[in-house]
C-alpha cells in the first residue's frame, strides 16, 4: 500500500512541476513578444537616426567650400531622391 502513495506522492509532484513549467513557458512566450516589440520599435529608431546623421553630413558637406565635399553632397542627394523615388513606386504599387 505504501508504493501506491509514494506513487501518488510522485504523480502529485509532477503534475505540479509541469503546471510550474508551463506557466514559466508562458511567461517566457509573452517575454519574447514584448522584447519583439522593443527590438523593432528600436530598430526604427535606429533607422531614424541614421537618416538623421546623413542629413547632418550632408549640411556639413554643404557647408564646406571645397571640392569633394560638394561631391560628397551630390552623392548625398543623389541617393536620398533615389531613396525617395523607391518609395513613390512602391506606394503606386
């Protein structure tokens, strides 16, 4: 009679150790798409602020009398109207 409750002592047991686990899977699932969320939203901000600082080196470019730093601006603008006409397409799409 005693391996029946020591059987049921571990059946209990583990019942209870894999509702502790599944909860703790669940938890972990939500973890994950809340750090989805932060990675991408980071990540936008990321592409944001790269944009931003070609911006600033293009006004810097600008600013700069010589040579190359026009060449460089040229570019600069050339790639941005580039960037745009992408974009216009892909809207008409």
């Amino acid at each position: 009679m005693s391996h029946v409750l020591d059987l049921k002592k571990k059946i209990t047991s583990l019942v209870a150790n894999y509702q502790n686990t599944k909860n703790e899977n669940l938890q972990l699932r939500n973890d994950k798409k809340e750090m989805t969320k932060v990675i991408n939203r980071l990540e936008g901000e990321v592409k944001i602020l790269t944009k931003r600082v070609e911006v600033v080196d293009l006004v810097q470019g600008v600013d700069l009398k010589d040579k190359d730093a026009m060449i460089f601006a040229r570019k600069r603008v050339n790639n941005l109207i580039r960037d745009i006409d992408k974009c216009i397409s892909l809207l008409n799409e």
